[in-house]
C-alpha cells in the first residue's frame, strides 16, 4: 500500500482495511506520511507477545485515503520502548499514557510522561495487562496525587469537579482553573471506570468474548458487538450470511437513532428546556420499548453474535418498525421546527464550545464531533462494509463546530438512519441467521471497524491456537474526541461546560476500560 | 381581633407556600406532557427531610447552622407583612416596602455567607453568581415600589393596596409597566427559568442550588421551605401591587370568605402562568441575566416617568 511516495508494505486485510509489521523507527516515518496524506490515527494499543515471540508489540491504526491501516512493531522484552508519536498526532498521547500503565511499554522522548488510567489502584512497577501480572496481588489503596497542571495568577481560581456527580452520569474528575466565570483551563482525569476489560478479554471463548465487547460501553453495543465480530470472522475466515450482515446494519442505525433521540433531548434539558426533553424522551421510550418487543431488548444487547445474528424480525415486526419510523421522522421534524425557533435555546446553543475545522483536523476530532468540525469521515460512506455498499450512506457536515452544529448532525443522522432503516427493511435478503465459524487451526488476528453513533469503534482481535482470544483491543473515539472537550470550552462561561460536555457526549467506560 | 387575624395569616401562609410550589410543579409537569407529582409532593419532601439526620462538614461554622432557621424567619416575617386576605393587619407597619426589600436582603446575605462558609469551590460560586443577580434585581425592585407607592403617596403596603383595590376604580399604565418589571425581577430572585433551573442537577450552572449543595435534613428542609415562602410572598406582593381586588378592607371580617376565594383563585391562575412561561423559555446564558434584569429596571423607571407624564 502506498502513502507518499512510500510503499509500506501493507497488505489488504479485508475490505477498507491494510494490515502490515515494521520497524519501530519506521513506524514514526508511516505516521508522518499518513499526516501529511490527511489522515487520522484512530488507535494505539500495546500487546504482551511474549508468550509468541519472546516480546511486546506496539500496534497502530490510521485512517488513510484507502482505508484502515494497522501497523505493527515488535519490541524487545526488556525495555520495551517505541518512538513517540504524540507530536505527530496529539491524540496518541493518552493512549501512550494508558499503554504504559497497562503494559510499560515506553514512548521515547514523549512530553507527557503522567499515568493516565493508573490511579491507586496498583503500584507503579506493575503492569497488569503483561501475561505475568499476578492478579491476586492484594489491591493498594495509594493516594491518586496526580499532578494536575496550574494555572497561577492574580484572581485564578481552580474549581475541582467530580468524579461523583449530582446527576446519574458516569464518574470523571474535571479541574476548571477560571477567572470570573471564563474558564482559562479544564484538565480531565478519567479512568475511573478502569475496569480490566482487556485482561478480562484473556482465555475467553469467542462468543462469550462478543458479549464482553458489547459491554465496553453500553450505549454502543451494537458498533462494539459489531467490529468484535467483524474481526473475529475475519481472523478466522468465516463467510457471514447476507441476511445476519442486513440484520446487523439495522441493529446499529436503531441504536444511533435511540442515542441521538436521548441526547437532543438532553441538549434540550441542559438548557432548561424540560419540553424539549420530555418529549425527545418519550420518542426514545418508544423507540427502546418497540425494540424491547421485536428483539427483546431495549438496547438490543446480544443480538449479534459471531457467524452471524441472533434475533430475526417478521413482516409483522417489519411493518411495525416501518410505521414508527415514519411517525418518529413526523415528530422530530416537527420538535426540530421548535428547537429552530426558539431564540433562547438557538442563543445558547450558537458560539458555544467552538472546535474549529483546522484545529479539529490537527487534534484527530471524529465521529459526530468531527462531522460538526467539518472533519468529513464516515466509514459507512466512504469505505463501506456490507451491506452499506448498496446503501448509499449520505454524510451530514458542520463547518461551525459549536453545540448548534453537533446537535444539526444529530437531527440529519436521525433522518438519514432513518432512512436507512426503511431502506433495509425493504430489501432485506432472505436466508439464514447464522453460520458456524471456520476451526482456528494456528494464531489468526483480524480488526473490525464499524461507524457507531459517537464515530468509528475499532476492535482488534488475536486468536490464539487453541481457539480461544488472546488479545482484544477495543477502541472508543472518545479517546480521540476527550481532549478536545478540554480544548473546545476554552473562553466559555463554567456555566456553559454541562451543554458542551453533553453535546460530545463522550464515553468514560469506553476509553477507561 | 386584629392580632388572632394576623396570626391566622401568617399560619395559613407558611403552611399552605408548599401548597403553591406543588401546583407550579404540577402544572409544569402537565406542560411538558409528564404525569404531575401530587400537589403535596412539597410537604413529602420536607417531612423526609425534617427525620433525617443532617450531615454538616467539619469546618462548618456555627453560622452555617444558624443560617437556615434565620431566613426561614426572614421569609415568614415576610410573608406576616405582606396583605393576602385583609388588609392593614398589625404586622403591617412594621415594615414598609422599603423594609421589606431590606428583609429579603438579609435572609440572602445570611444564604451567601453561609453558602461561603464551608469553602467548597460551588458554594462560593453560587453565593458570587446569587449577588450578581440580586445586586441588579433590588434596584429594579425598588423602583417598582416607588412607582407604585407614588400613586398612593405611600410606601406602606396597607396604604398602597387600600388606594388601589377599595377606592374608585382608575386605570394607571405605570403600573402596566412596572407589573411587568416585578414579573421579571420576581423570576430573577426565586430562583426560576429563564434565569435558573429550579430542577437542574447540573452543579456548574448552578444559582440557587449551588448555594445550598451542603445542606441536608432538617436544614435543608428549612431552606427549600423559606424557598416556597418566598415564592408565595413574591406572588402576594404582586397580587397587593397590582390585583389587590377582592382582599377584606380593616375589620371587614364579612368579606373574609371571598377574600380567601380570590387569593386562591389568583394564585392558582398566577402559578399555572409561571408554569407556562417556564415551559416555553429556556434559561439564558449567564451573563445575559444583567441584560434581563436591566430590562427589569428600565421598565419600572418608565413607569415612573409615565406617571408623571400622564397620572399626576
């Protein structure tokens, strides 16, 4: 495959996808043409391969002009250490950060050498995602003393917030250093959520580990169960029946209606509009009630599986869906005209938490966020997987990048998956649900890559001989999109910061693992 | 006679505020198309609250302790001044209008201090945003009061409501202008949409709530209490002011009865018009609220001069 004027020697690896090993040194040299080409890294992650190689492994994925791309570099046991690539893309620098605490495999030379998931939990000196961690190692309950950095100065004042919050949201710390009400610095501290994921991933069985992916963050279990299972059977070569692939499309553009219900009507609420909120919430209520009835679950959990899907709609099912979607699009037209004139709300929304497109662009915005930023990435419409291929995904873009222009792709998602939805319904193929997976017969990787309703979820899996998973790498495009929340409230009032923050809506359990 | 009657109003009103917060808070959930919490979901909240343990941080203060039950007293002081149902009762000269802006100022100083006192980091917010808004809407308030008080050559309730509601009908557009002002401004200190969110759980957009995060129990139920007194004298004063028709004149005790049945009628249609103009604002950014309570004031200072201009 070639970036620049370079062939990397990477090879297809699925449709969209490239898949090569390298030098560490070079590495760095891909990273710089992919930047330079315009493309994006979307994940970093480490690996213990001692056990297969006698090393640890540093592994990448960048988004280029043909696809996904995920390079590899096998580092030495001792000392494992890969060059920095945070000055390249600034969005690795936290997933350096977490690949250290888990692994201790070192960026070189890289500015910010702080732990990031590591809290005080465990000592410095272990690592627990290493094949040798010992997990009945009692916990420690050290102090956190994480050096937040100051903002000094006459009339600066730090407000610390979280990671226990009034509302029912998930746990993250805040540290706002402001002046008056501007807000000159918001750092994050995230992790909180660290539950162990990837280590748990370890020794599991395929399906069993399906069940897990979907779990990583819940309110894209669709998009995890998806790109899980999208690597699992294209490690182990398995063929999908068409009707599971339509299936799971479906799956995954009712959960991004029902997240994008919920959050314009939280947009609505953050800004005292309880009319907006109640009435996008009673829409979504029914939207995860009819789910409930037609598959069995609200948010539709364990409906994919590996080889292919486990629920199946009617033509009962399928014209009641049909009928919904035409009254859902009826009534969020109609809720939209309310948004659109309502001068307070449109007021707040405007000029607020402003990402611009070049800045978006250097700091790796994506998903949704990035859209609003006019940072044109969509997997389903530029590299489709079946069955978007036939579907002719419209992106929705924002040149504003403020909360009015995130929640305008929200509303032009919601009516293009809905769409989508009808689209599939009419042409559904017919056939079976489900296909038994090829044996694994020798260590087998694959990566799936699938567009959820926050952006693009990357799941790299390692199959090991004995057929079960050795390495699983989920990747959620909060840890691109976090750092720009830090940087998108910079000049806004602290009053405004739950608007913007809820306007990205990032996932915590999904980046803190 | 007088004095039971006084009492009998100050009871009925610090009782039954609850009553008023319930049924704004039924009516906005009727609005937004929720099942409404019963109307005496209010007094739940406080008899919970009453038979909790009250939690208060170690570095508290004794005026953190002090400051609940000094702006509950603050707020049914108030509440005694205030004409509901008959009018000129004893309390009443205790305090003009002037004093009573002076009252409401104390319980908010004690809020703010209070608030401080403890020196988390939202307490000192809120008590530094709560001045910002009163600091504006007191000036504004008072230039309602004088406005009013001008056509009755008094500052004293009794007097203001006796010129009004018992004397021949005449219609004042100062006093168009200058229900209008007190609209806003009564939205601005009570803590309601567009200036706060009553109901946010959000703590950085936080007004008055910020200021009472560290209170529980019984406190608490003091604070939320004075809150819905406060509520209940700001929709009396502008029931006095402005539609003072129908309250009992001194010693009138006939016309008790349909006194009480107007102030109830008013106050269920005032509430129902809070509720209304809530569901349909959303709250403004922070810093417009000067611009909205500067058109508070502006609004009372034309009234003034359209008195001037066509009343006198």
């Amino acid at each position: 495959m070639q970036i620049g004027e370079h062939d990397w020697h990477l090879d297809p690896f699925g449709r969209h996808i490239w898949r090569g090993r390298m030098e560490a040194g070079q590495l760095l040299a891909l990273a710089r043409a992919v930047k330079e080409e315009g493309g994006q890294l979307v994940a970093l992650w480490g690996s213990d391969d001692r056990h297969l190689d006698g090393g640890f492994a540093i592994h990448a994925a960048f988004l280029t002009g043909a696809g996904l791309a995920w390079a590899s570099s096998a580092l030495p046991a001792e000392a494992p250490a890969y060059p920095d690539l945070a000055h390249i893309f600034p969005q690795a620098d936290r997933m350096q950060r977490a690949t250290f605490d888990l692994l201790g495999i070192t960026a070189s030379e890289a500015v910010d050498e702080r732990k990031w998931l590591r809290h005080g939990a465990w000592p410095a000196n272990v690592f627990p995602l290493r094949r040798d961690f010992d997990p009945s190692l009692p916990p420690i309950h050290d102090t956190d003393a994480y050096p937040f950095i100051r903002v000094e100065g006459d009339g600066v004042h730090e407000i610390p917030v979280g990671p226990i919050h009034a509302g029912t949201i998930e746990p993250g710390h805040f540290r706002f250093s402001i002046i008056g009400e501007r807000i000159l610095r918001l750092e994050q501290r995230l992790g909180y959520t660290h539950k162990g994921t990837e280590k748990r991933f370890e020794g599991m069985d395929l399906a069993t580990g399906a069940k897990l992916a979907g779990r990583v963050s819940g309110d894209s279990h669709s998009a995890y169960a998806w790109a899980y299972c999208m690597a699992v059977e294209s490690a182990t070569a398995s063929a999908v029946p068409e009707r599971a692939v339509w299936l799971r499309a479906l799956f995954l553009e009712i959960e991004r209606i029902a997240n994008h219900l919920g959050d314009l009507g939280y947009l609505g609420n953050d800004v005292a509009l309880g009319f907006g909120f109640m009435q996008f919430w009673r829409l979504k209520e029914d939207w995860l009630r009819l789910s409930a009835k037609l598959f069995g679950h609200r948010y539709l959990f364990d409906c994919i599986v590996p080889g292919g899907v486990a629920k199946d709609i009617d033509d009962g099912g399928r014209a009641e869906l049909a009928a919904e979607a035409d009254r859902i699009e009826a009534e969020v037209r109609s809720l939209k005209a309310i948004y659109d004139d309502h001068a307070t709300l449109q007021d707040r929304f405007a000029n607020t938490g402003i990402v611009k497109p070049d800045l978006a662009a250097r700091l790796g915005l994506t998903g949704l966020a990035g859209r609003a930023s006019a940072q044109a990435w969509d997997a389903r419409a530029q590299f489709p997987q079946a069955p978007y291929d036939q579907l002719d995904v419209s992106m929705a873009t924002q040149r504003r990048g403020d909360v009015l222009a995130r929640a305008e792709v929200r509303f032009a998602e919601v009516t293009e998956s809905l769409r989508l939805i009808r689209a599939l319904l009419t042409r559904l193929p017919a056939g079976e649900l489900h296909a038994p997976l090829a044996p694994v017969a020798a260590v087998c990787e694959g990566v799936g890559w699938v567009e959820g309703w926050r952006g693009e979820v990357v799941v790299a899996v390692r199959i090991g001989a004995d057929g079960r998973l050795d390495r699983v790498h989920p990747h959620d495009p909060s840890w691109q999109n976090w750092p720009l929340l830090e940087i998108g409230v910079l000049g806004n009032i602290v009053p405004d910061f739950p608007l913007i923050n809820k306007s990205f809506n990032l996932s915590y359990s999904g980046q803190d693992l | 006679m007088s004095v039971s009657l006084q009492l009998a109003q100050s009871l009925l009103a610090i009782l039954l505020a609850p009553l008023l917060m319930g049924w704004v808070n039924q009516c906005r959930a009727w609005l937004q198309g929720r099942t409404a919490p019963p109307i005496t979901q209010p007094y739940r909240t406080l008899r919970k609250l009453f038979l909790k343990d009250a939690v208060i941080a170690h570095h508290a203060s004794p005026l953190f302790r002090f400051a609940p039950y000094m702006i509950f007293a603050c707020m049914a002081l108030a509440a005694g001044i205030v004409p509901t149902i008959a009018n000129d009762l004893p309390f009443s000269p205790a305090a003009d209008v002037i004093a009573l802006v002076g009252i409401f100022a104390l319980a908010r100083v004690f809020l703010a201090l209070a608030a401080m006192d403890i020196g988390t980091a939202f307490g000192s917010l809120g008590a530094r945003r709560e001045m910002l808004v009163s600091f504006l809407a007191e000036p504004a308030l008072l230039m309602v009061f004088f406005t009013a008080s001008l056509i009755s050559q008094s500052t004293e309730l009794p007097v203001i409501v006796q010129t009004l509601a018992l004397q021949e009908f005449a219609i004042y557009p100062s006093l168009a202008f200058a229900a209008v002002a007190f609209w806003m401004i009564s939205v601005a200190e009570n803590a309601r949409i567009p200036v706060d969110n009553p109901s946010t759980h959000l703590e950085l957009t936080m007004i008055h709530e910020a200021m009472i995060l560290e209170y529980s129990a019984r406190h608490l139920a003091l604070i939320e209490w004075a809150v819905a007194l406060k509520l209940f004298t700001y929709s009396a004063l502008g029931i006095a002011l402005f539609l003072p028709w129908g309250i009992a004149a001194q010693g009138d005790i006939a016309a008790l009865p349909l006194a009480l049945v107007a102030m109830v009628a008013k106050l269920l249609i005032g509430g129902a018009v809070l509720a209304f103009i809530e569901t349909i604002s959303a709250k403004v950014r922070l810093f417009r609220a000067p611009e909205f309570l500067g058109t508070a004031f502006l609004l009372a200072v034309l009234g003034m001069l359209i008195h001037f201009l066509l009343e006198v």
